[in-house]
C-alpha cells in the first residue's frame, strides 16, 4: 500500500535553500510555486515550504538512506556542510551515518544499512 514518503521541511530563504540545495548538496531544483520548493536526487525528493520563523528549521529534520554513505559524505564534507557533531560514524543501530545542517537549520542525516557488511 504505502509507496514513498516525501519529506516537507521549513525553509527561511527561497533563494538560498535553492543555491545550498543545488550547488553543495548536488540536488537538482524542479520548481518555485509560490514559495513552495521541490528538489531531487537519486530518487529522493525533498519539499519545503517557506517561513520567517526560524524556530521551525531548528525542530525539523529527516533520515535519507543512502549507499555508498562514505563516499557522499567525503562529497559533503567538501562542501563544509556536515554538522559539528554529526561526522560519520557506525551507529548500535546498524547504521553507518553521518548529518548535516543544511542553510535552514534543518537537521537531515544520510545513513547506510551495515548489518550485512563484514
């Protein structure tokens, strides 16, 4: 039944959400609608709607399962976007990961299944 998710985050700047999203974390941007903002890569979609109050980026976040997380995160890490306490490492729950805090304020961490891998 259920398909996908689609995560809608906060975002305080249309432009720069679209520079930040396009140039450091290599999304392509699909569209503006009235402040409504829709992005993609590999396969994920991400959304956001746009807001003054930048208590809402602070409280908002997603998880993104990805393969090669080693490899995004020297791409990220590149672009000095990885959260301060968020460097990649292997989780009691199975996951290698790592986060970044995107221009917002939102939390989004990349995560790799490594309960298969030896």
């Amino acid at each position: 039944m259920l398909k996908y998710a689609i995560p809608i985050l906060a975002s305080l700047n249309t432009e720069e959400t679209i520079k930040f999203y396009t140039e450091k974390l290599g999304f392509t941007f699909h569209s503006n609608w009235d402040g409504y903002l829709i992005f993609s890569r590999d396969g994920i979609d991400l959304h956001f709607w746009t807001t003054d109050n930048p208590e809402y980026p602070k409280n908002t976040g997603c998880y993104i399962n990805v393969t090669d997380v080693d490899e995004l995160y020297q791409e990220y890490q590149s672009h000095s976007v990885i959260h301060p306490e968020g460097k990649i490492k292997d989780m009691p729950w199975e996951m290698r990961q790592f986060s970044i805090l995107d221009n917002n304020g939102n939390i989004i961490h990349f995560g790799e299944d490594i309960s298969l891998k030896e």
